[in-house]
C-alpha cells in the first residue's frame, strides 16, 4: 500500500513565542533563508506524497496561501481548512475527515524540523511500502517535553507517555506520523485529557493495543529538532546556515525536490529560477542543479 496524502498542522496558538505569533503565524518564522512551513512540506514532497492538506488558525489560511497558492508551481496539490480552535493534535484527522477518506495518511507537524542525508529514502520507504501505523522515534536529553517511548527487557514498545514528570526512556516521538484508515475513528473515540486537548499519545496507544504500530529509529545522520521556542528557532536557523554554506548542504528548497521526484520539468524549474530572479534563493536553485 501506498500513502499519497499528507496533512500539515499549520495551526495552535503559538504561546511559547508570544509577543512574535501576535503578528504572524510561527510556522512562516524564517529558518534561515526559507518559512519553516517548507520543512514539512519537503518531507511529504520526499515521500512522494503530493496532496496535502494545511490546517491553518481563522484569518491566517491566507498567509499560507499568499506563499504556496494551491501547490501547482512544486506538481502538488495544497487544500487548506481552518482549524476553529487548537484541540489536540488527533483533531487534524478529525477536521480532514473528508480529505482523508478512507485512505491512509501522513501527519506532519508544521514546527518539527526533520531533515538530514538519506532521509528522502527512509521517508519513501515507509509511504510505498506502507503496512502498519508507523512512528519516528530519536534520543533527546529533554523527553519530559514530548510523548516518551517506554521498552520492556527486549526492547519491545509498552506504552507510550505524554509529557512524563519522570520519563522512563530517552526516546520521543517525533512529529512525524504515518497511520492507517482507522485513524479518524479511533480519534473520534478519543477522550479529552486534563490538558482539554485530544492526546497524539493516546492515538498511538490504541495502535499499540492492538498491536498495529511499528517503530522506526532515526540515525544519526538524521536531524530532528523542535521549533517551538525563539531559541530554537534561531539555534536551527544557525545550523541550518552553517550546513548550507560551509558545508554545500541543501534542505528544503521545494522546487529542487519537485524536480528531483519529477513533481515539474526542468522548464519549470528554470522559469522559477527566473521568476526569483536577484534572490539568494534563486541562487541556492541554480547551484543545486549546476
């Protein structure tokens, strides 16, 4: 089976960096030299996965669209709806019930920085030989932030725990989700928690009871970040800069994956370039393919 449809959470409220999010939506804060929302897009575009849907906050869809239109210059399709109040991650399911239809499904968080070699090949891997609900998990030093994985004696998944005071792994969950066609039923089933919020936690522990989850531990050539604090975000923005220019590393530039996976033509790549024209960016496209 193959999963063909992505869904970004472009929403929330975005507390943590007050007074920024008064004025603009913190998943179009630049990580350098692009809005982070294209690091979620290029690991659904990495994936193959080429109709998305972005949930946006009331009033902001617009932000989003001024940027991305519908997707037709990368070969994608981009739908967006709008996410009346922020309700938990599960909600995203919920309110692309329709997108969804039955098919299975890719979530992406818009403020989760998932980039590094060869994970193009990790994410097509999982999209074109989809069989089972399937999560991301990394090591961090600050689990009690995040869903925290807990193993038995072999090494096998218990339980998994939202935001622990006392974790009992140093495994998260990052987010990046991969599910099934149950999905949005199981979220549906899904009880408010003390924080008034639809747990991703929760979700994954039906999964887990049922014994339809599999696990996939990134290595560490693989960088997983958290853009979640004005800290973090400038802390990515300088790596993000030293990789690009002292090590002629590139990521997330959406056009040259589009052209990489046959999204558009290099006609099409070249008119973008020359539609850009005088940017940094342009020059980064131009360097990409010389």
């Amino acid at each position: 089976m193959k999963i063909k449809k992505g869904i970004i959470l472009g929403g929330g409220k975005g507390t943590r960096l007050f007074p920024l999010t008064r004025t603009l939506n913190k998943h179009l804060f630049p990580i350098y030299n692009k809005p982070m929302i294209y690091f979620p897009i290029a690991n659904l575009m990495e994936a193959g996965i080429r109709d998305i849907l972005l949930i946006a906050n009331p009033n902001e869809e617009k932000l989003f669209y001024n940027l991305l239109k519908n997707g037709e210059h990368l070969g994608i399709s981009i739908q967006y709806i709008i996410q009346p109040e922020p309700r938990g991650l599960p909600q995203a399911f919920i309110l692309g019930e329709e997108f969804i239809n039955s098919d299975p499904v890719c979530l992406n968080l818009g403020d989760h920085i998932l980039f590094g070699v060869g994970l193009d090949k990790i994410l097509s891997k999982v999209c074109n030989n989809f069989s089972k609900t399937t999560l991301f998990i990394v090591k961090t030093d600050s689990p009690k932030e995040y869903g925290v994985v807990d193993f038995d004696k072999n090494g096998q998944i218990i339980d998994i725990q939202e935001k622990p005071i006392k974790p009992k792994s140093n495994f998260i969950v990052t987010g990046l989700y991969f599910y099934d066609s149950d999905v949005v039923e199981y979220s549906k089933s899904l009880k408010f928690s003390k924080r008034n919020e639809l747990e991703i936690s929760d979700l994954n522990n039906i999964y887990l009871s049922k014994k339809k989850l599999n696990t996939v531990k990134l290595n560490s050539n693989i960088n997983w970040l958290d853009a979640g604090s004005s800290k973090r975000i400038l802390d990515i923005s300088n790596f993000i800069y030293y990789l690009e220019t002292e090590k002629k590393l590139f990521f997330a530039c959406l056009e040259n994956i589009a052209l990489k996976k046959g999204f558009i033509t290099e006609n099409q790549y070249y008119e973008q370039i020359d539609r850009n024209k005088g940017s940094e960016y342009a020059e980064i496209m131009k360097m990409m393919v010389s």
